[in-house]
C-alpha cells in the first residue's frame, strides 16, 4: 500500500498541467467547496467555516457573507468564476453558464418578464422583504418566500405565449413577481404594465372572472351568453388585438338603480361585459402592486380579506379598554372622488402612459340614463370592476396620515368608506372626529352628519351598526360566575336591518301563490338563502336572533300548508306542522355557534 502511494506521488504530470498548476494560488484540496444536496443540512459552524474558506480564496466583497453556510461559498464560487447561474442549487440539474450583462440592463425589471440575475447581497436584501412582509402572505395567498420561485417560467416564454401552464398559474406568478418587486423598492413606480394587460392569458382569467360573476349586459345589449355564442377565444382575441394596436376606447356606463333600506335609491353604473373584461385584466396586473403598499387597517375589497377579520378586529380591540367608538361614514364617497388627485395617487405606482390613459377612460367614460348621455366630472362607478381598487387607493391616503401621526388617538379599522376608530376615552374620540375632517377635507371629502357619531360603549351604555353586525359591550357571565369579576367584552348579532333584509327575502321565496308547489321544492329554494345568511353571522352572539329567524320561516310555509288545505285540514293534522316536520323534509335549521379562541379573549394578542 505504501508502495503504491508513493508511486502515484512520483508520476510525472503532464507539462500543461504543472504551467497551469504554477498560475494558481497554492491551495489544498480543504480549500475546495463541492456542493452537494445535502449540504444544507451541515451544521451551521461548519457551514460557516466553508463560507469563510471560499471567500478567502475567491476575494469576494464584504455584502456577499450576508449569505453564510455551504450555500453561500457556492453562490460566491459562482459568481466569481461565472460558470453557474448563483440562485440556482448545483443539485437541480439547471446549471448552465452564462455570461455577465452590462450595467445598463439592470433597468430590466421582472415585471417585464426578464428575470435579471441578482448578487448575493441583493438577494439576501430580497429575502429579508419577502419575510417581514405584513402576514407573510402574497396577494394570491402563497407564501411571501414563494414569490421568486417561478420567475424562471416568467422570461422563458413571451408575454403572449398561452402554452406551457395553465392561463390561472401564469397570472399567479405575474402577480406574485409585481408584487415582490413592488415591496422591495416601495418608492418604484412601474412603466411596462400595459403589454401584461393584453396578454391572452391574462385575458382569459380576466373573462373567466366575470363569467363567475355574471351581471347584466350594458349599453351595447351584449350579454354573457352572447359572447359565449359568438366564441369566447374569437372574442378575447379582438380584444387583445384591439389593446394591442390602441384602438380600445371604453363605452358608456349604464345607469340603474336599487332601492336602500332607509328608502333611497342607490345608483349603480353597469359597464358593458368587453370593458368589463378589460377592468378585471387591468385590476390583476395593477392591484398586486398597490397591495404591497396597503395597511392592515384596511379590510375592504382586498385579497385575502373581509369582513369577519374586521369584526374580529374590533372583538379584540373592545376586549382591550375600547370604550369609545367614532361610527363614521362618508357622504356620497363614490360619486365625489377627484379624478385629477386619483390620478396623481396612481402615478405615484405607475408611469406607463398607456395604462393611465386607459384608467382615465373608465373614469370620464360617462353615464346613460333614460337614453340620455351625461359625462362625469367626478366620482367612480358603483358596479365597475375597477372601481372598488380606486376607492382603495384613493382612501389610502386616510390610512396613511392617521398611521402616522394620529395612532395614538384610537385605532382605525376601515372598510371601503365604512370605517371606525376605537378609543380609550371620550376627549380621544372627540379629537380623532376632528382630525378625519381634517384629512378628508384635503381629499375633498366630508363625513355623513345623519351616519357619523361618537358612541359611549362603557357598561353597555351604546352600541353601533357595522357592517350588518349590531356591536354592543355585555359584561361576561362566566367570569362573574367564577371569579366574581367584572369584564365587558363587545358582542355582535345581526342589526335590524339584516333581520328586515332576511324575513324580505324569505317572504319573497314563499308567497301564497306557491301554495300548491311541492314543499320539499321551497325548501330547497330557501335553504341556500338561510345558509348563507347564517355562515356570515355565526360567529357572532346571534342564537336569540337565529332562533327569531327559524321560527318566521316555519310560520311561513305553516300558512302556506294551511293555505293548500283550506277547510280541507283534519283534526290535529295543523299540529303536526312544526319545526321537526319541516326539518325531516329538509330544512336548514339556524345554529348559533360562537367560535372562541384557543385563549381566554381578554388574553388575546392584537
């Protein structure tokens, strides 16, 4: 063995190699890093060594051991010697060389569909965003980190490529890349959105929500079920061109309206399904990038938000010492927003000329009412696409100013122009009613005087109305009972509004003329209604209110058996009718199941 070795040791080398072995630096073979895959699972000190072994040998840059561990002496071995691509592992399989760009191609972005190859320290930084993003979630519900993994798919094929994935995950890692570009640098304003608008994936998504959606047809009398005879890839595929060339020009509104509760009339403004689809496209490439910069007090039309986190919200502020609420709303907000301060909000994000051209459009697209044409000077449709993200914007300037210098007053949870401050005392209050006039007076806006007031919560003195919930502080029971202690915590049942609302729709499934019907087929009318009414309140303190409910949708089809009967009903056979008859056949029955957390409420963390 001996012998073997030493004669392996004396074998002479081949002259090119010793005139090369002679050009390099004298290094062992410990010196030398050969990722594997499982290097990562090292220890960290000696993971740690091998980093500080590389970047000995390689003369890296000081940002560059913000990477440590075995990967990091990859990535630097990699960049140094340019012969693998840094942010790939050597396990994958998809190493290949590359050469380094100029300078000036670092104006190409991964909103563009160019994936640029990031240093080590540029990536560490990138990651660092990516993980202290507010919910550690993207606005397609994925993981934060998640949001770079398919940047590789983005730059391989153009931005009308169809093939390859399916239109949904392909809008998902568009988003996904706008949006982690967009809360890396919260100061860079985008200027190559227009192309993404007409992609026909995108488009395809875009059609595929409105179909979801449905809705009413507009002023061109061109229905859903039109475009689908027509063809929906013939349809998408004008659009798109149309787009493309310039020729787009959004049509006219048309205006309807519902009736309100109070007695009102609310107008609302139906675009036609082509600028419909055109809004949906626009609102998937632009709202990423404006949610990177939106609160978390605001809980309105966003991604992965609602109404019920609100209300929780407002549980676990009121369960804190939140004994005084400011209930305001906004006068007449979607009909009285600035075009000219909107689109200056807007041009802060984006610097395409195209895109805001085209937002400037749906804004002074004008109404249609009774044949008549009448252009507006102000406000965004009620029932547009696109409208409900405007609104967003535009109230983000709220949001904002009150983070930032009037926090201490009270806490805002804001839901579209519905909002409230929650306040520990009453001069608080007073003074957070003057300081949103304030702000909102900036944005030529101003509080409803009939909607806005303060609200005393303490001892169960008030309650107030938001968001179809009645909320009212009631002292715990269950503490007294045991510990002989006095706690108030805010409860929520439906208001009156929302119990007028279900009866209305319950009397409207089961009129007098149904009385010869089948009741197994009202039932099954009535059930979806029930339920879904029941799943938004159920989190709440409504068994009282549920139980109310339960018994008017018996006593409703009660009178519509008696009614098919007439003088025909035996003896006793009327008596027969109660709840349990009417839930053997099927009916949904109204539970009220209130969802405690794992800790007791009054230990919660906000």
């Amino acid at each position: 063995m001996k012998g073997d070795l030493h004669g392996r040791a004396g074998r002479q080398e081949p002259a090119r190699q010793r005139e090369l072995r002679s050009r390099e630096p004298a290094r062992g073979p410990q010196h030398q890093v050969k990722p594997a895959a499982s290097t990562h699972l090292q220890p960290a000190g000696r993971a740690d060594h091998f980093t500080a072994k590389a970047t000995s040998i390689v003369g890296a840059p000081k940002p560059a051991m913000d990477c440590g561990g075995v990967w990091g002496a990859a990535r630097v071995q990699g960049e140094v010697r340019n012969t693998r691509d840094p942010s790939v592992p050597p396990s994958s399989g998809r190493g290949g060389s590359y050469k380094p760009k100029a300078k000036s191609s670092a104006v190409q972005r991964e909103s563009e569909g160019i994936v640029v190859p990031q240093s080590v320290a540029q990536a560490a930084r990138t990651n660092a965003v990516k993980n202290n993003a507010a919910g550690g979630k993207d606005p397609c519900g994925g993981r934060a980190e998640g949001a770079g993994k398919h940047e590789r798919m983005a730059g391989k094929t153009g931005p009308n490529d169809s093939g390859g994935d399916e239109p949904h995950d392909k809008v998902r890692q568009l988003q996904r890349q706008l949006w982690a570009a967009a809360k890396r640098a919260p100061g860079r304003r985008f200027h190559a959105l227009y192309d993404h608008i007409w992609r026909s994936d995108v488009l395809r998504e875009a059609w595929r929500r409105v179909r979801r959606n449905h809705g009413a047809a507009g002023v061109d009398s061109q229905s859903l079920g039109s475009v689908e005879q027509y063809g929906v890839e013939r349809f998408l595929e004008e659009l798109g061109a149309g787009l493309q060339a310039g020729k787009y020009r959004a049509q006219v509104v048309k205006r309807r309206y519902i009736a309100k509760p109070d007695g009102k009339r609310r107008p609302l403004g139906i675009p036609t399904v082509r600028d419909r689809v055109v809004q949906m496209a626009a609102k998937l490439v632009l709202e990423p990038i404006f949610e990177a910069d939106f609160l978390p007090c605001s809980y309105g039309f966003r991604p992965q938000r609602g109404t019920l986190m609100a209300l929780e919200r407002l549980r676990k502020l009121g369960a804190k010492g939140g004994h005084h609420v400011l209930d305001a709303d906004i006068r007449d907000y979607f009909g009285s927003i600035d075009h000219e301060k909107l689109m200056k909000l807007l041009a802060r994000r984006i610097s395409d000329r195209r895109v805001l051209k085209l937002l400037r459009q749906w804004l002074e697209a004008g109404v249609m009412e009774d044949g008549a044409v009448s252009a507006t000077v102000a406000g965004t449709p009620q029932g547009g696409v696109i409208s409900p993200l405007l609104s967003n914007i535009y109230l983000h300037v709220l949001d904002v100013l009150w983070t930032r210098h009037s926090a201490p007053m009270g806490t805002l949870v804001r839901y579209a122009d519905d909002f409230v401050v929650m306040c520990h005392t009453a001069k608080n209050c007073e003074q957070a009613e003057a300081r949103i006039r304030v702000i909102l007076e900036r944005l030529g806006l101003e509080l409803h005087p009939q909607k806005t007031r303060r609200v005393e919560l303490y001892d169960g003195k008030e309650g107030f109305d938001f968001l179809g919930c009645h909320l009212h502080k009631r002292m715990s029971g269950r503490l007294w009972e045991q510990k002989r202690q006095r706690f108030y915590y805010l409860q929520r049942w439906p208001n009156r509004r929302s119990m007028q609302r279900i009866r209305q729709r319950v009397k409207e499934l089961t009129p007098r003329s149904r009385c010869h019907a089948d009741i197994r087929t009202i039932i099954a009318d009535l059930n979806p209604v029930i339920r879904g009414w029941g799943n938004y309140f159920r989190t709440g303190n409504a068994a009282r209110q549920f139980g109310s409910a339960d018994d008017f949708v018996v006593r409703r089809l009660r009178s519509l058996r008696h009614a098919r009967k007439g003088r025909n009903v035996r003896s006793g056979e009327a008596a027969g009718w109660t709840r349990e008859y009417f839930e053997n056949l099927g009916l949904y029955r109204l539970r009220g199941t209130i969802r405690y957390p794992a800790q007791p409420f009054w230990k919660e963390a906000a």
